[in-house]
C-alpha cells in the first residue's frame, strides 16, 4: 500500500506530465514489474493512468475517492490524517473509530467510508451517508483537558469545519450552535463528538464528521430533503471529496494546536464570528422542556446562553436550536 501510494504521489506530481518507468523504479527502489502491478491497481480503483513505452506512465484523471492514498495526496505537513482506515461501506466509522481507540491508537488517525449504511447523529438519530457522495469521517483525538471542557472541541471542530467548506469550495458555511453547519440555512454538515473517559479523565474523542459535498436533491429523503443541502447543490458543481478531507484535517489540527498552547480564548471568538444564532430569537428543545428567548453568547466553557422574556440568563448545555416563526 505504501508503494502505491508513492507512485500515486509521483504521477501527481508530474501534473499530467510523463514520469518514467526507470525513474520510478529508481526512486521507489522497485522493479519495473511492481510498478506495472501497482499501476493495475491504481487503473481498478477508478484512475485513469497513460503508459505510452519509451516515454512513462502519465496520469489523465483521479476518481473522487476517499481512500487513503486519494486523500494522503491533500494531508500536508501535518500528523493528522498520517494513519487512514478506509472502508468502502460501513455501518458507522464512529463504531470502527471507538474499536481503534480502545486499542491504543493514535491521535490524529481517521477512519473514512464510502458509504454508513447506519451512520448516526446525535440522541440516536441517523445520519444519511449515501455511497460516493461525502465525508464520512471519525477522527480521534486524546487531549490531555478536564471531561467538562470536552464540548469546546465541538465549537472548534465546527469552526474548522466552516473554514474548510468555505476554502474549498468559497461557499460561506455559517454554524448554529452547538454542531450544525448551514449554508443558505440548510443543514450542509453535522459533528458527533464521543468520548471515553475513565472517572473524569478522558481517554480519547472520536468526533464524527459528516459533510454533505456532492449530493444531488434526490439523495436526500422526503423527510429531510427541505432542510438539507450539499456543497454540490449550493456550489453548482461537484467537489473533490478527497480534498475537503485534507483541507480540513489541516484547519483542525492548526486549531486544536492553538486550542491546547492558549486556551478557548481565541476558538471562542473565531467560532462566534461564524455563528449563525447568536443575537437571534430562538428555541431551546432538550428533554426536559423548550425555552424560547434571545441567544446572548457561549461562555468560557462552550456553554449556550440564552435570555428568557422575563430577562433570565439560561445555561444551555444540550439541546435543540429552532427559530420560532413568531
Ligand atoms: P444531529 O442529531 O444534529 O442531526 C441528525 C438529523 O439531521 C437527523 O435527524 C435528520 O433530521 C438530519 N439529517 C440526517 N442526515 C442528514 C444529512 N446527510 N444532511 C443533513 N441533515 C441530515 C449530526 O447529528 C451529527 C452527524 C454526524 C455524522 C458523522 S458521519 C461520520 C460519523 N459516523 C457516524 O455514524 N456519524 C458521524
């Protein structure tokens, strides 16, 4: 896998330019035959690679795909993103994330689908994830922060999330608190955020992120089709799936560096700049009951404030936004 991947690093390199059969060979420390191997393999997995003889091997076209050696070619500099689990179709990459967590790995490594034939939100609910049409991801993370202060990382994983659609694609993606990303008021990507904590340390975050990027009107069901929307729909053309993972992972990790060296200070400030409610009249709707009153601000902690008609400040620690129509 490692050799496919350079070889698919060397190609695009070259930028439709020829590479030969001796240079990759010399590079990659392999013989002529591996290379035509791997290139067989590149070719099943939807590129479209010219060899032309005397002349190399040259690449026409990439799918939008998020396996690892797509995605490997927009990860950067960074540690997040170095270790990809890819699978082409699973129930959720949260289960898959929490199995790998349990088992000591890493921070910064994703797990990445095609398709979630049970992809879930939040409170039990499920998250539409149909094949080859966004981004299907878990990323783990293993800050060294009290448990309290581990819904702040949904804040700022929104906030990469936002700066990231609008890098990509240059659609402004607005966030309504705490987890939703909203482009023209539709739902265009949502953000689980899980834990494993013993007593009140955390072991590990799996946060889930899904994105909404080339989606078709038809994809959605009847139930959520009016609110909504993918980068496709909105942008008017599609999008490179394997280039928002990148991009993102790059905003996240630039974030969550900032976040632990100084604090919420400045998230808090990045992710009231982008958010969507505040200032707004809204509806608060947990399980215990729904207030209705003017969205003030988050504090410190990430925590909702919300002001009631009768001038009391609510904490909102968990729950549903709604604009009230009256
Ligand atoms: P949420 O509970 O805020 O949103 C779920 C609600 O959003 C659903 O009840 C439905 O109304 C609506 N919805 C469902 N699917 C979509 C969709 N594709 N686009 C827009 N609206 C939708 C949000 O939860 C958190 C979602 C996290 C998803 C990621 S994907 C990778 C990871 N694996 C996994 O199983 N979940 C996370």
């Amino acid at each position: 896998a490692m050799m496919k991947e350079a070889l698919l690093h060397m190609l695009t390199e070259q930028e439709g330019e020829f590479v030969s059969g001796q240079e990759i060979s010399n590079r990659l420390d392999c013989s002529r035959t591996a290379i035509w191997k791997h290139i067989s393999e590149l070719r099943k997995s939807g590129y479209t690679i010219e060899a032309v003889q005397k002349r190399g091997y040259r690449l026409i076209t990439s799918p939008d795909a998020v396996t690892a050696e797509e995605v490997s070619l927009y990860t950067g500099n960074g540690t997040f993103g170095k270790k990809i689990t890819y699978r082409e179709s699973v129930n959720s990459t949260q289960e898959i994330a929490h199995a790998l967590a349990r088992d000591g790995e890493v921070e910064g490594s994703i797990v990445l689908a095609d398709e979630q034939t049970g992809g879930r939100g939040r409170l039990g609910r499920a998250w539409q994830s149909p094949k080859g049409t966004g981004v299907w991801m878990s990323l783990i993370l293993k800050p060294n922060i009290p448990l309290q202060k581990a819904p702040q990382l949904t804040l700022l994983i929104a906030v990469a999330v936002s700066k990231a659609i609008e890098k990509v694609s240059g659609i402004e993606a607005a966030i309504k608190w705490p987890n939703d990303i909203l482009i023209s008021g539709k739902k265009s990507a949502g953000i689980l955020t899980e834990l494993q904590a013993e007593a009140d340390s955390i072991h590990s975050v799996i946060v889930g992120i899904g994105i909404n990027v080339n989606q078709e009107r038809n994809h959605f069901s009847d139930e959520i089709a009016e609110i909504a929307t993918s980068l496709a729909i909105e942008g008017g053309q599609t999008y490179k799936r394997a280039e928002v993972v990148g991009v993102l992972l790059q905003e996240i990790e630039t974030l969550y560096q900032q976040y632990l060296e100084n604090g919420f200070g400045m998230i808090k400030l990045l992710w009231e700049s982008r958010a969507f409610s505040l200032g707004k009249r809204i509806t608060a709707r947990s399980i215990t009951g729904a207030i209705t009153g003017y969205a003030k601000g988050i504090t410190e902690e990430g925590v909702l404030l919300l002001e009631d008609d009768h001038g009391v400040v609510h904490s909102i620690y968990s729950a549903d936004i709604e604009f009230p129509s009256t």
